[in-house]
C-alpha cells in the first residue's frame, strides 16, 4: 500500500513539473544571445521560442544548433540581462 502511494505521488509530482500554464519568463536581451548580433537588425525579425520556461530570441535560426550545444550557457546570458541591476 506504501509502495502504491508513493508510486502515485511521484507521478502526480511529474505531471505537476511538466503541465504549465504560466507564460514563458520574457528574453530582455537587445542582442542574439550566441552570436552578439542586434536582433532585429541585418538578419530581420528574430527566431523566437520557448526553451525550459524562458523566452529566447536569436538574430536567426541559424543560431539554435549552438544554441542547443550549451543552452545553460545561453539561458544565463539572458537570465542575467534580466535580473534587477543593483
């Protein structure tokens, strides 16, 4: 009986990480977080998607297979821009 509640909770608490509502966290980044370009700029409009929660925009889609190499990488950088200055 022990075993089937923790069975239970423990899928219950996986849902529960996987089934959000909440609106993606906004990238504040003015510049492609890989390559330092300006987005919006000689590449047009930005590659925009969801990536853990957090909203990421790249200057071109080009950028998402390094982004995809070291996403931490890349995830701090925008995480960083968006932490309130000190």
């Amino acid at each position: 009986m022990a075993m089937a509640l923790a069975v239970t909770a423990l899928a219950f608490t996986a849902r529960a990480d996987t089934s959000t509502n909440a609106p993606p966290k906004p990238d504040k980044l003015t510049t492609c977080p890989v390559s330092g370009e300006k987005l919006g700029g000689d590449m047009g409009k930005p590659y925009v998607f969801v990536y853990q929660g957090q909203e990421v925009k790249l200057c071109c889609p080009g950028c998402k297979k390094d982004f995809d190499k070291a996403p931490a990488k890349y995830l701090k950088k925008i995480q960083d821009a968006a932490a309130p200055k000190k």
